[in-house]
C-alpha cells in the first residue's frame, strides 16, 4: 500500500476552507513517465508574499497551504500531455470500471493500463495511481494497480492526525487467483456483497458506492410497510389480492417519493465523486434492446392490465354479494 505523508512548512493566516481539495495526484508506469511523478496542489514558496490570494489553508499541520490555482509548465515533448492524460485515465476507471460489463478487448482495467515501452521489464507491470483529497477536515489517499487484465491492489487510507485510519485494501494473490481483503473498523456496510460483486476488471469503492442504496431501497419499503400496518392498513395477501388497486396506491406513492429522495442523494454525490460529466458514457455491449427487455415490458404491462381486470371484477363481485344479502 503506498501511503505517505506530505511534508508541511510552516502555516501563514489564509482563510480556512470547507471545500474538497486535491492535495497530491501520483503516478507511474504510464506512458512516457517511467517512474513515479507526483503533481503537488501545496503552497511551498519561499517567499510568503500573495498566499492569502492564491492558496487556502486547511487547518491541518499534516498538511501545508493548497492553492486554488496550478499551471503545467514546460518545453514541448517534456511529458505535459500525459501527464494531464494521467489524471484522464484514472477518472475514467473510477467512474465507468463498475458500470461497464465484462469484455476482454474493452477491459475497463485495460483502459487505465498504459506503461512505459522503453523497458520490457516494466511493461507486463500495473500503472500506478494515487489520489490525496483533503475532505470535511480529514485528509484521505485513495489509489489502485491497474493491470492489463484486472485491478492488481486498491486502497482507502484516511489521516485524522499522524495516524492512518486504513479502511480496505484489496490485494490480487496470483497463487490463489483470488482477492484478499482486508478490513478496517471504520469501514461500515455490506462488506462481502459488494466484495462478491466486484469483477476483477472493476474497481471495489465504485461498485460499493453504486450498490449502497439496494439496500436503503429495501429498508424503505420495509418501513412503509409497517407504517401501513400501524395505520390500519394490513398489507398480507388478502389485502393484495381483494384490492390490488388501493395497495398498489397505498404502496407505489410513498415508495416513489422514498426514491425520488433517495436519486437526488445519489445525483449530489455523483456529483462530488466527479461522476457529473458531460461526456457521454459508452458500454461495450451497446444499449440494444433485448429480447429479455421486450419479455420484462410485455409481463409487466399483462399484470397491470390483470390487476385492474380482478379490481373491477372483485368489486362488481362484492357489490353483487351485498345486494343478494339485502331483504
């Protein structure tokens, strides 16, 4: 795991900010860069003059001044484009490894893999990335190996002073082939779903935060539930079956709010994940429709068409059975 701690120079008095800041960007093996090449957002000037307009400070001795601005300088063919390629490629599998489906040629592991190709002894080597946020007054490296075929190692490390809060690493073991993961106490939730549903092509933070909300989906229906039941309401399959309408009703309404709540929380954090791109995302498979698609539309239009049906039906029946029991 390739944590480390930023050397800090002495704090001036810029305002503190609240906002989420790059700290250190690093990588290796890509492209022209052989070695690992670190892109640095710290105030580190020798003359003090200007800071308060240019760099925030964090409020943090691990962590020196950031500046709100940085420009990529040098002469032509000295590595500019690929650098700023490097922060493309590890974006790019953060925000599509978990989305896009399996495909040797088109491996989403693949897309981060680009080495050096001046040293055959590098080139069957992962590429190297590593990002330092500093976020809601905690200062986090998130970083992987991105090989041909898979994700090699990832890793969340958190700093709430000197000491670091590990809070998964996911290492592949050749002999094995398989992952082991470890765990920190910090990391809360559904640890072997989401570990069991990562690919090896995929990234394992991405997928978990993409299946988080499965089961809040579920733990809002189950407080709609007793909600009903509190109320009066026994939602069992008499309930289902006598009355599909006014439980479908009961039901779909306080569900669609649920999760009219719950997208606009996953659209804010997509948002500060970096996931609000405008840029278009392309699968592999493409976006046909299927026979199985037009199989799931055609079942559920014949059931709501069938429930109204034995809504009507079961009403006109009931309403008949009161009129032959009137004298």
């Amino acid at each position: 795991m390739h944590s480390r701690t930023p050397s800090a120079p002495p704090h001036n008095t810029q305002r503190l900010t609240t906002q989420p800041m790059l700290v250190e960007f690093r990588f290796a093996n890509f492209r022209s860069y052989r070695d690992e090449q670190v892109f640095s957002m710290g105030a580190y000037m020798r003359a003090p003059d200007g800071l308060e307009f240019s760099a925030c400070d964090t409020g943090r001795k691990d962590l020196p001044p950031l500046l709100k601005t940085a420009f990529l300088l040098g002469p032509n063919a000295s590595g500019k484009t690929n650098m700023l390629a490097a922060f493309e490629a590890m974006q790019r599998v953060v925000r599509t490894s978990a989305l896009m489906t399996s495909a040797p040629e088109k491996a989403p592991a693949y897309e981060g893999h680009d080495p050096f190709l001046y040293d055959e002894g590098i080139q069957k080597e992962p590429t190297y990335f590593e990002v330092t946020l500093e976020l809601e007054g905690m200062r986090w490296q998130y970083g992987f190996l991105c090989g041909k075929e898979r994700i090699e190692e990832e890793y969340l490390v958190a700093y709430n002073g000197v000491s670091p809060r590990v809070y998964f690493e996911r290492v592949y073991i050749p002999e094995e082939e398989a992952y082991a993961v470890k765990y920190g106490p910090y990391f809360k939730g559904r640890r072997k779903a989401w570990e069991e549903a990562t690919r090896a092509d995929a990234l394992f933070l991405p997928t978990a935060v993409m299946l988080r909300f499965i089961p809040t989906f579920t733990n809002d229906i189950r407080q709609i539930w007793e909600t009903l039941r509190i109320r009066g309401w026994a939602m069992g399959p008499e309930m289902l079956t006598l009355h599909p309408l006014l439980s479908a009703r009961l039901l779909l309404v306080p569900i669609l709010f649920r999760a009219l709540k719950s997208s606009e929380t996953l659209g804010i954090a997509s948002e500060l994940k970096g996931l609000g791109t405008g840029e278009r995302t392309v699968m592999p498979q493409g976006r046909t429709l299927t026979s199985l698609d037009a199989r799931v539309v055609a079942a559920a239009v014949t059931t709501t068409i069938l429930v109204v049906l034995a809504e009507v039906f079961f009403r006109n029946v009931l309403m008949l059975g009161t009129e032959v029991s009137m004298p």
